[in-house]
C-alpha cells in the first residue's frame, strides 16, 4: 500500500466501504449458491466456501466496472463526506432487505444512494444521466429478461437433448456438472460486485487527493476481493432461502441452466463495464428454467414481492444517500 496519508475522515470511508463490501458479499452469496445448495449437490458450508474463493479469483480479473461506478455515475470534485453517505444509504438499504430476505441489489443500492449523495453534494447537474441510462437503467431492465429467456431456451434444449435418458441417469450426470455451473456463477459474480467497492474507494482516493486520476491501485483490487469473500464465507442463509426454494422447485438440470445461464450474462456486462445486479440475474433465470416445465411452476407471489424492491431500490436508496449527506456535512465538511 502506498504512504497514504489516513485523515479521520478517509479511514471513515474505507470503513464504511469494507462493511459495504462484506454486506454485500453474504447478502448475495445466494446468488452463486442457492441454486446448488436447493438441488443438494452440495452442502451449505462446502458451497459457501467454493463461492468465497472463486469471488476471490473473479474479482481481481478487471476493473471496467469499477470505473463505471467511481467516475461514470457522478462527476465533478466529488467530497470524501458525499462517497461517505453513498455508502451509509447502501448499507442501510442491504441490511433491510437482508433482514426481510428480501433478493434486492447491492449494485443498484450503491448507485442510487451515489446519486442522492452526490445531488446533496453538487446538484442534479452532476449526475451523468446518460451513463446513468446507457450503463444502468437499460441493463437493469435487459438483463432479466436476457436472462430468464436464455434459462428457459436452455432449459428447452436440455429437456430435448436428454428427453430419451432415466430421470435418475439425467440427475447424476447434472449433479457433477452443477459444481461447474455453480463455479462459473460464483466467479462471474465477484467479477462484477466486487469492483463496485473498487469503484467507490478509488472515487475516495481521488477526493481525497491520494489518486490524481481515476486508476484502480492494486492494493484497493486485493482488499475489494478478499472483504467480499469473506462477507460470502459468513453466508445469506435467509436469501438463499428465498432464491433456492421459494421461486421454484429445482432438480440439478435446473439448477445447471439457471447458474450457467445467469454467469453468462453478468460475464459479458462486466467486460462491458456494466454494474450488473446479479440478484436480478440469477432470479430471473432461476424463474426461467421454472416456466420451461410450466408457468405455475414458479410462485409469482414472491416475485411480485421481489420485483418491487427491485423497483424501488434506486429512488429509495437515492433519498437514504441524499438524507444521509445532509445529516453528515455540517459535521464532517
């Protein structure tokens, strides 16, 4: 780590960042293993710590996102007190719904409270709506769809492919392939969720005029990997309650197709710089592989449920950020 010159009030945020960090690691550990843990390829505490190590791996594979989050969503000479309230209203907002089970998303909590917090800050005019739109509102409508289609098309394939085999024959083979799938799932997740973290520290970094241009330091790459792993160790048991066996009944082909369908979407967002919510991913492709078999497979009253937190996340969190910076400013300012 470079000489950082640790001031009260940046030690304040990276705080806040590493509790971000790690709540967020366990509030979506459910997202790389609910599905394995449901289908009983694999045990809570064995699928929990295969997620941990390949967040690990997958989040020091690129910064694209975090770059997204730390200069593409506000602009201008964003205050260390702004980066601070952004990160208590994501906070708050995750362990609400934690508490309540309730798959919301880290990604688009952290936005919308950076947004509040930087309207506080430096006015409406510093938010940059077209990023806004192109990076995070058209994907955070795209990738579900994407998703569910791409798990149910799946889905179909697979039931052609194997339609001749034994259903016990079907279930051992996709219980071996499951581990992969989960595998892929858990890697693309820390890929793309861990680098908001890396985006908001390097946002911090530069209001604090460590960093004079927004470059990701690899000390910031190793700290955002291993807080989100060890948030994911700890486990959501609650969500992964909610995700694994109250959207669908789920046998390991399922689970194989929701995983491989969802780890492939958020792969190819985070190249692409998109602050993806995996949660929205992998619900929407676990709903997916269960409408392949029949529409009344999947308990719509739970997504109803989970479809307006998703819908209220960004403007709730944005006024959690706003309040939180006029709390915060006279006092830290």
């Amino acid at each position: 780590m470079p000489d950082i010159a640790f001031t009260p009030l940046l030690i304040t945020l990276l705080l806040l960042a590493v509790i971000f960090d790690f709540i967020n690691g366990f509030h979506d550990t459910a997202n790389a293993v609910a599905t394995v843990i449901s289908t009983r390829v694999l045990s809570p505490g064995v699928a929990i710590g295969m997620a941990a190590t390949l967040n690990f791996i997958g989040a020091i594979t690129g910064t694209e996102v975090a770059k997204t989050i730390g200069s593409g969503i506000v602009q201008g000479d964003v205050p260390m007190v702004a980066v601070s309230a952004a990160l208590i209203g994501a906070i708050i907002w995750n362990l609400l719904t934690w508490y309540f089970g309730i798959p919301s998303s880290s990604s688009h909590a952290l936005i919308g409270s950076l947004m509040g917090a930087g309207i506080g800050a430096l006015g409406a005019g510093s938010v940059q709506w077209s990023v806004l739109i192109t990076k995070v509102l058209i994907p955070l409508v795209a990738s579900p769809v994407a998703g569910f289609f791409i798990a149910l098309l799946l889905m179909k394939l697979l039931y052609a492919i194997f339609a001749n085999m034994s259903p016990h024959a079907v279930g051992s083979w996709f219980r071996h392939a499951q581990v992969v799938s989960a595998a892929f799932m858990a890697f693309s997740h820390g890929g793309n969720d861990a680098q908001k973290t890396m985006g908001i520290i390097t946002l911090g970094l530069v209001s604090a005029n460590v960093l004079h241009t927004f470059e990701v330091p690899t000390w910031v790459i190793i700290l955002s990997a291993l807080t989100m792993a060890a948030g994911t160790a700890a486990g959501g048991r609650r969500i992964i309650h909610t995700m694994g066996q109250r959207l669908a009944h789920l046998e390991p082909i399922h689970g194989f197709a929701a995983e491989t369908s969802a780890a492939a979407v958020i792969e190819t967002a985070s190249r692409l710089g998109f602050p993806l919510s995996t949660t929205h991913v992998i619900s929407s492709t676990i709903l997916g592989v269960g409408a392949a078999r029949r529409m009344n497979a999947v308990r719509w009253d739970v997504v109803r449920n989970m479809v307006r937190a998703w819908i209220l996340t960004i403007p709730v969190t944005a006024g959690l950020g706003f309040l939180a910076f006029m709390v915060l400013n006279p006092f830290l300012k």
